[in-house]
C-alpha cells in the first residue's frame, strides 16, 4: 500500500467583508507571525487595524507592508505589554484616532525551553509576564474602553499546551492554561455589558521565528503529531481569530477555540 499523500496548504479564502466598519487593535503584529497574519486578515475583512509590538522597527517594517498591500497605513504604536503605561497608551491612541476600540486581540506572548530543574525565577517570570499578565494587562486596558460603550469583543490567543503537557514547555504551558482560565473569568465579568471574551488555541503555527525557541526535532515531532502531516500556516490561525472577532460569533463568550488537526 502506497503513502498517504499529505495536502499542501490551501491558499487563503477570499474576503467577504467579515469585519467592515470594526477597529481593532492587534499586538505582536510584527513580523511574519500570527499577529501580522491576523492584522493583514482583519484589513482584508474591512477592518480599520492598529498594530502594536515591542519591536519598533519591525512594527514600522510591518506598518510599510499592510500599506503597500492593502492602500492604506495602519496606526502603529509601538507597546511593551510588561509595561502598564505603554498598554494604557496604545488603547488610548487607538480611541484618539478612530474614536473607539471594537475588537481588542491580545496576541503578545513569548517562549522558549527548560527542563523545570534547570528552568531559573526569571526564566518562569519573564514567560508569565508577557504572555499571562500582559494579556491580562491588555484584557483590563481594552474593557476599560468597551465597558462604558456596552459593546466589543476580545480574543487571547492561547494554545494547545495549556491543555496537553510537553516536556521542557512549564513557564510557557502555565501561562497559556493561565490565558484560558483569564479568558472565562473576563467573559463572566463582561457579559452583562454584551462584551464577549473568547481565545483560540493552536497547535502549531509556521513561522521562522519557531527555531529561535525550538530545536528542529522538536518542530519535526510536532509536525508528526499533525493529521495533515504539517503546522497551521499562519493566516488559518488568523482566520479563526477573524470568525470570534466577526457577528458571526455573536453567541460565543468564554470559549477557547482549538486550531489544531493534532492526534494524542
């Protein structure tokens, strides 16, 4: 019996104006990652878009490119979630220039690898601080905005591993379990002002980046895990997050959506 064929990644659907008249502020939206793919994604559905990063430079790279590709730039504030005053300022640029914030993405978090023997305080703390207390910073700064309004629509991105161990993954699998529970408690508090809170979770999304935090075996047998025999590309992940930011998910609040085709 023949092998299995496995399918190369479809190319991306086309627009069907998903999220038009919406603003949306998308941090760790530089560079090639799930950030940029999901501003590039909420642009094509008629959002207006604010991007943010830590990374001035790359944040001003990625501002040039969504103008060249979609005709227009972005708001671009550059934004350090471990730093309150910096949140605090992006959702107020946000709501300077365009009057309001409807969808907040809370995308910003950070990785890496350590047996928890070897694994230091500040190796745990700086992962718990960018990815757990920055989306808790971000969560707090865009409810501030929304509450008053009686409308919006946050979406954390979590990920599988907050479900399923990994050797070497503790600071980074508490901190995405942390973003989940985070993520109920968010939708409670902010469901009688009509603000719903949801968070997807992938598996594994392709990006150069992944081999500055993980071995090339590593990624190989993660791969392997897959159905479809590869990582998500990023904009499959970034459409997701397009469906729980759109009306399309008008009933959905405190629900982690999983991308992932990912076998025990």
């Amino acid at each position: 019996m023949s092998s299995p064929v496995i399918p190369s990644a479809p190319e991306p659907p086309a627009a069907h104006g998903l999220l038009e008249g919406k603003v949306i502020v998308i941090t760790a939206a530089a560079g090639t990652g799930i950030g940029f793919a999901t501003a590039k994604r909420c642009a094509e559905e008629g959002a207006t878009v604010v991007i943010s990063d830590a990374h001035p430079r790359r944040l001003e790279e990625a501002a040039d490119e969504l103008e060249a590709l979609l005709g227009s730039r972005p708001l671009a504030v550059a934004c350090n979630v471990t730093n309150e005053s910096e949140v605090q300022a992006l959702y107020d640029s946000a709501v300077v220039r365009h009057g309001r914030i409807d969808v907040a993405v809370n995308n910003a978090g950070l990785g890496g690898s350590a047996p928890i023997v070897e694994m230091t305080d500040e190796q745990w703390s700086t992962v718990l601080d960018v990815t757990l207390t920055g989306t808790f910073r971000c969560t707090r700064a865009a409810l501030r905005h929304m509450l008053g309004r009686g409308s919006g629509v946050i979406v954390n991105n979590a990920s599988v591993l907050g479900w399923r161990a990994q050797a070497e993954q503790a600071h980074y699998a508490a901190a995405k379990a942390g973003v989940m529970a985070l993520t109920r408690c968010a939708a409670a508090e902010a469901a009688p002002a009509g603000i719903r809170v949801n968070a997807v979770s992938p598996s594994l999304a392709l990006h150069p980046f992944l081999n500055r935090v993980m071995t090339d075996e590593n990624l190989e047998l993660l791969r392997s895990r897959e159905l479809f025999g590869r990582g998500a590309e990023t904009w499959e992940v970034a459409n997701v997050i397009v469906f729980l930011a759109s009306d399309y998910s008008s009933y959905m609040s405190g629900e982690v959506v999983s991308v992932s085709s990912q076998h025990p």
